[in-house]
C-alpha cells in the first residue's frame, strides 16, 4: 500500500506530493500564493457571486451566523482528529475537510461579507493589531 501524504484520508492513491488528489484540487486553485486580504476580499466575494449566493439580499445577521456554523465545523474536525497535522488539511472525494479548511470558510465568509458590503477589513485589521500592541498584559488579567 503506497504512503499517504498529508493531503489524502480515505481510499484513493497517493504516491506522496504531490499527489493525483492534490494535483486535482490544485486544477480548481486551492493551493495559490500568500493573497492580500484586499485579493481573499475579491476572490470570496467573486466565487460567492458567480455561484448566486447574492441573486437577492442576505441578512447580515444569517451572514455571521455562518460564519459561527464554519468556527462550529472547525470544532467538529478538533472533536475528530485534535491537533494531528496530518488531519488539519485533507481531501475526501476532492473535497478540502479539516480545521485549517474550516478556519479558511470563516476567512472566506467573512471576506465575503465584508467585500459585499463594503467594509474595509485590510484598514480595520491594520487598526486592530496597532490597537492590540496598546493594551495591558492579558488585558488586565482576563482568564482567556
Ligand atoms: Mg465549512
């Protein structure tokens, strides 16, 4: 039986990487360079489009409900498989699963909402990390 590589989980061949799986989820672009937020802002909100996701307005507050149900399925892949790097990113049947994939649905949704409604998340990023280097150690000894 050939050795899977950190890519595949399941039935399937790999020969390690990069492998038919991984080769096959690089033809629909999932493996591309660092982006800038402002390129994962169009990017997201691009696919979001062509795939009708904005034919008529959404509610904001089902938005960021979403974006709760992807920080839930990331949880899901955590109860599943903890912290194995093997399983943070692997394919079944093509699909992307696992927490890095799932904390990438949060980035997407977000940077989709945001793109559509305009917000300026590079700025808001910017400000909040300046902001942050400003607060007290453990911002005044919170637990977590
Ligand atoms: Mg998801």
């Amino acid at each position: 039986m050939p050795e899977k590589c950190r890519w595949c989980v399941g039935p399937g061949e790999c020969d390690a990487w990069p492998c038919s799986m991984a080769k096959e989820a690089d033809k629909n672009g999932f493996f591309t360079p660092d982006l800038t937020v402002k390129e994962l802002l169009k990017a997201s909100h691009d696919t979001a489009k062509q795939k009708g996701w904005w034919e008529k307005e959404r509610p904001f507050g089902d938005q960021v409900s979403n974006f709760h149900g992807e920080v839930s399925e990331a949880w899901e892949e955590y109860r599943k498989y903890g912290l194995d790097p093997a399983k943070f990113l692997y394919f079944v049947d093509g699909k992307p699963e696992g927490i890095a994939a799932e904390l990438a649905d949060v980035l997407i949704r977000i940077a989709d909402t945001c793109a559509h409604y305009g917000i300026d998340l590079t700025e808001a990023i910017r400000v909040k990390l300046e902001y942050n280097k400003t607060r007290s150690y453990r911002h005044g000894n919170k637990l977590a």
